[in-house]
C-alpha cells in the first residue's frame, strides 16, 4: 500500500513515516500543498494523511482539488486546528476522517489501516459504462 504523508513539520514527518514504514506501508511525503496537489494528480496512492496549515497550498485546498478530479482515495486529516466547526468543514469538503494532533501514533496507524479496508470511495456516486451512466445514490 501506497501512503502520501503531507506535513510541514519535519519532526513529525519524520516520526510518522518512520511508523509506517515499520507498519508495512510505502511512504512519500509532500512537504507544502503545492506538492501534494501534484503528486496526487500525477500519481496512484491508496491513502493520505493531509496536515492543513501548509505553505504554498492550504490542505483543504489540497482536499477540495482532490475531490473535483474525482478522486475517491481516502483522506486522513491531522491538523492542530481542534476547533469543531473546523472538522465538520473538513469531513463536509470530502475528508475521511480527522484527527487532532498531538495524535498518538498507534491510533493514526489504527485509523490508517481501518480506511484501506474499507477501500475508495466512489467520490461521484456514478457508475460509467460506455455513455451509459448509473447514479448509485439512490
């Protein structure tokens, strides 16, 4: 598995991807959003762990570009934004989940493996065949 790790903060990065590396996982980590928003559009990842205060290109900027190529990948949030409203915006603009940092790292790496079970999601609903198209929410 494929994991893209966005975060300014090398210590943190660095504490991260060391885990998941241990865990098993393939890690590359984005050091601004301009990166990420990239990476992500030129590349195949199953997850991503998305800080939001980075330089270059907001992670919420990152998510919203994300969600409108339609890409379905699930998305961690770590942020130290603890505000409420802040997360339901978050997880509203097509995050996965949201975590608050200081996070421990057995529970990021929990949460990790819990959304590569349940895999992508179809972040439009729609199913293509040929010009045929089925909208699966109901």
């Amino acid at each position: 598995m494929r994991l893209l790790l966005v975060e300014d903060d090398d210590a943190l990065a660095d504490g991260i991807c060391r885990a998941l590396r241990m865990a098993g996982y393939a890690v590359d980590r984005a050091p601004d959003g301009r990166h990420a928003d990239t990476w992500l559009s030129e590349r195949e990842y199953d997850l991503v762990i998305l800080d939001l205060g980075l330089p270059g290109l907001d992670g919420s900027e990152v998510l919203r570009r994300l969600r409108a190529r339609r890409q379905g990948l699930p998305v961690v949030v770590l942020s130290a934004r603890e505000m409420l409203d802040e997360r339901i915006r978050l997880l509203d603009l097509g995050a996965d989940d949201y975590l608050v940092k200081p996070v421990a790292t057995a529970e990021l790496e929990a949460r990790v493996r819990a959304h590569l079970r349940r895999g992508p999601s179809n972040a439009d609903n729609r199913l293509h065949v040929g010009g045929l198209s089925l909208d699966l929410s109901g």
